[in-house]
C-alpha cells in the first residue's frame, strides 16, 4: 500500500543492512524530504547519497515502479528533480523527461508496521490507538494538540476568505456572513449562510436605524412571512414588498430550506434572526469592534443582545410563548466567540500579518472551557488532558481530519502506535 510505504520512507523505518539501490549503488539517506501535499514530487528537498556523490532533490514513492510510467511521470518536467524513486515492487526502470534514468530503492514495509496498522484500521475501538496514549509524555501530547489546533484554525481561516472573496473582499460582510452561519448553532448553519450571502446589506444599510425594517429585510429574505402570519408578521409581510419593490431585491429563500424538526423552540430560525436583526441594528461596525476588543469580557459584551418586543412572547409568527426576553445567554455567546470570533480574529491577523490578532485568538480558546459533546469525552476518557477551549477545537481537528478518515499515518498518535513493535526503532 503506497500510504503505508510513504509512511515507512518518511520515519526511516529501514532494514537493518545497508541500503542500496536496485542496479547495486550504495545509498545512504541523509534527509528523506518534507511531504508534498500539492501536485508533484511526493517529498521535496531530500538528500542522499549514491556511492561517493551527494544528492539534493525530490523523492517519488509508488507500490510499483511501473506507476512511474502509469501516471505520466517520465513525460512531466516536473518529476525532473526526482533523485530517488523508491518503490515496493521494481518491476521496470524509469527515466526522466531526457531520457535519463532514475535510481530507484526497493524499500520494504516491515512485517510489524504493515501487522499493526491493520490492527488500527481494522479495530471498532474509539479512539484504535487508545492503549498507547496513557504512555506517551505530555509533551508529546501538547505538541501534536498545538498543531491540530493551528491546523483547524488555519483551515477555518481558509473559509473566512473564500466567504472574503464572495463578499468583493469586504471584511464586515464576510465577518456577517460568518456571524450568520453560527447562529445556526449547526442544525441551521448551512441555510443560515445562504440567506446572509443572499441579503442586500447595503440596502439593509439605508434602513439599519430602523428596527422594524431591518426585521422586514431579514425575515423577508429569509422567506419565512407567510399568509398566515400574526398581525405583526403581515405588517412587516407588507413592509418587505415595499423594500424588495424599491430595491429590486432577488427572489427570497422557501420555508423549506429551514430546519425546524427536533429544535427547541428557543432554537427556531425565527428567534435567531430578531436577536441577528437587533444585533445588526444596535452594533454598528461590528467587526471592527471585535477587532479592537483586547479581553474575552469585552467581547462578550458585544453578543449579550435581545429582541424586539414582539418576540418576547412568541418563538415564531403564529406560536405565542410565555413572556421572556429572548437574549443570547453565556452558552451561546462562547459559542458564537469559539466559532465566529476567534476564527475571524485568526484570519484578519494572517490577512493583516499581525501576529498580535492571532495570539489574541488563541489566548481567547485559553481563556474559554473546553466543549462538551461526545467525541470530547471519548478523548478525555481514552486519557488525553481536556481542560480549555484550545484542547477541545485540537481533539475535533484530531476526529474529523484524521480519524474518521483512518488517517494514521499522518497522525503522531497512529505514528507512535505502529512504532511501539517495530524493532527496528
């Protein structure tokens, strides 16, 4: 399996005999490379040593040396730079672009390596590599943790731009529209964000001072005014034909796009947009407000919003509540910071490079508790150290990019779990 000879090339999990390659060169490896994860070369920057000359290039791995042929490799200037070629399987020579030939070294993956991770992939165990995580130190444990985190971070920041993009590189609109997504608190993020990418915010703008048309806008746009809306549902039914009429506006989203099943009522679509339009209402400049926040209180001080009145005592246009005022309360405010703030934060420093907003973002995760849903407590159970938001955005990168995808290889834990019976180690 290819994945597992990358893996076997890039720990240095050699036979204990001399290396040399297939027409009888000796080889010593000085540097296996980094790891590709764009097009090309699978590892770049390696260097090795063919009897008395240095080397310094790229490395190619395949379970057979006639992939080289099968992908087009030998009539690509990019595999030009390719010192080594090292492959499971020498079944043919292979050559460069100029007809040059390539070295190639027939690299075998160790029976115990190749024993274990089939355990890994194949045990029903959550976490698999549980029995060796209580011995590792927690400085292993840290370092593969600030790494994740960094991982997940950067992958959240790659969505601000892409949203940074749709929105013609406006950073308040893109902080909206991430806003947005997150008072969907999941069930609803997927909805909530096409409605807020279909929103007219510079016509929203004009009318912003004005509450009740800034309701119009958004439960309009949402399409959720229907005919057989409360009183107050019909007069903002009517004001939102006036301003889809004076605006142009494009066709609204349906009812259906909504999820409503197994959501408590405080959870309704129609709740989380009143306390957005007030939000959206009452903080103008928002984000550039949460950029020169300097502490998690002060933030925080920024989401504890309410509604209008109406909503008070109601949780939708027709179903009447007992009276209360809707707010966000903490729980949901530290979601919104987890989800919102500091990933916005994150991506504004890298776009800026002010390294001081992306320490700020990671000092917030310090500051927050760790989440708590299931695949938190798994780790937690398994033995790995859970105390701060910072720990669990880690674990959930760990879980969705690596383990639900049996992604060991790439993973320290897998990696110390194929190590623990290879006696070449």
């Amino acid at each position: 399996m290819e994945q597992l000879l990358h893996y076997v090339w890039r720990h240095r999990i050699y036979p204990l005999r001399p290396l040399q390659t297939t027409d009888g060169q000796p080889l010593e490896v000085i540097d296996p490379g980094l790891p590709n994860t764009h097009a090309g070369p699978d590892f770049f920057n390696a260097k090795v040593k063919l009897g008395d000359t240095l080397w310094a290039g790229d490395v190619e791995v395949h379970d057979r040396a006639s992939d080289w042929l099968r992908h087009g490799h030998d009539r690509d200037a990019a595999y030009d730079r390719v010192v080594l070629h090292v492959v499971a399987e020498a079944d043919c020579d292979v050559f460069r672009t100029n007809g040059e030939r390539i070295p190639q070294l027939l690299l075998p993956c160790p029976d115990d390596v190749r024993q274990r991770y089939d355990e890994l992939r194949a045990s029903d165990i959550v976490p698999p590599c549980h029995d060796v995580l209580g011995t590792l130190p927690l400085l292993k444990i840290h370092a593969w943790l600030s790494s994740l985190l960094v991982e997940r971070l950067m992958q959240k920041a790659e969505a601000i731009g892409q949203r940074l993009e749709r929105c013609g590189r406006n950073w308040e609109d893109a902080f909206f529209v991430t806003l947005a997504r997150n008072f969907g608190f999941g069930v609803n993020g997927d909805a909530f964000e096409a409605w807020a990418l279909r929103l007219p915010l510079r016509a929203v703008d004009k009318h912003r001072d004005n509450l009740f048309q800034v309701e119009a806008f958004f439960f309009g746009m949402a399409g959720l005014l229907d005919d057989e809306a409360s009183c107050y549902g019909q007069d903002l039914r009517r004001e939102f034909a006036y301003l889809q009429h004076k605006f142009g506006l494009p066709a609204p989203m349906t009812h259906e796009q909504w999820r409503f099943l197994r959501l408590r009522p405080g959870n309704f679509p129609h709740v989380r947009l009143a306390q957005l339009a007030y939000l959206y209402h009452h903080e103008e400049g928002l984000f550039s407000r949460v950029v020169e926040a300097e502490s998690l209180e002060e933030v925080r001080r920024l989401f504890v919003v309410r509604t209008s009145d109406f909503w008070m005592d109601h949780f939708n246009f027709r179903k009447e509540s007992p009276h209360s005022e809707k707010a966000l309360g903490m729980g949901a405010v530290n979601l919104i910071v987890l989800n919102t703030v500091v990933p916005i934060l994150y991506a504004y420093g890298q776009y800026r490079s002010d390294e001081r907003l992306c320490e700020r973002a990671s000092s917030f995760l310090e500051q927050l508790k760790a989440e708590d849903n299931s695949i938190i407590r798994r780790w937690a159970n398994a033995g790995l150290p859970v105390h701060t938001a910072a720990d669990s955005q880690a674990l959930l990168q760990l879980q969705k990019a690596y383990c639900d995808k049996r992604d060991c290889l790439r993973c320290r834990f897998g990696y110390e779990y194929l190590k623990t019976r290879n006696p070449n180690r």
